[in-house]
C-alpha cells in the first residue's frame, strides 16, 4: 500500500516537472508595433504568444536595412525589453511593463520578454 502511494506521488511530480516549462515558456498575448512597409506605408506588425528570453527580430523591420518600427505596445503579461538593435544588440534599449506602451518617438528593431 505505502509503495502505491510513493509511486503516485513521484509520477505526479514528473508530470508537473514536465508540464511547468512548456507553460512559463511564452508569454501570453500580443505585442504589437508600427512600421513602415517598402512601399511607404505604415502598417501594424504582432507577435501573439512571443517565446520568452529569446531575442525577436521584428517582421519588416528586424535588419538594420530597414527602418525601425515604433511605437510599440506591450499587450502581454511579461515585461518587454526593446531594443534599436536587430539581435537584440546595441546599448539603446527600453524595458516596457506588461500592458504598456510607447509614443511614436521610441524605434525598436528586437525585443526579448522575460
């Protein structure tokens, strides 16, 4: 009977020790920004659901090639570290709350979420 009991309790801390990462693994939501396509007009770029501690390079507008995108809106539940640099790189950098957002006058290029 006892052996029973220890042989549940390990299985269901194997479960919860493999179910815990994949949950804490994205951050849940939607960040979004504006940048301007290659034919000069703005447009709303989205990450919904954005891995956590991995640099994202944004979608038209993540090389160094293309102008910044701006004005971005952190509609997640984890805090956002932007950056002017594609790779995350670069000293310019600004950390948004969960929630929050900038004005038009802040350009990113990466953003990690913690």
């Amino acid at each position: 009977m006892r052996l029973r009991h220890h042989t549940a309790a390990a299985l269901g801390a194997l479960a919860l020790i493999i179910t815990l990462p994949n949950s804490a693994s994205a951050a849940t939501g939607q960040f979004r920004y504006t940048y301007e396509t290659d034919e000069g007009y703005e447009a709303v770029g989205f990450l919904n659901a954005p891995a956590s501690r991995q640099c994202i390079n944004l979608p038209g507008a993540g090389s160094d090639g293309l102008p910044p995108a701006y004005a971005p809106k952190n509609l997640t539940d984890a805090t956002a570290t932007v950056f002017l640099g594609a790779d995350c790189e670069g000293g310019v950098h600004y950390t948004l709350r969960p929630g929050g957002g900038a004005s038009e006058r802040l350009k990113v290029r990466s953003v990690v979420f913690s």
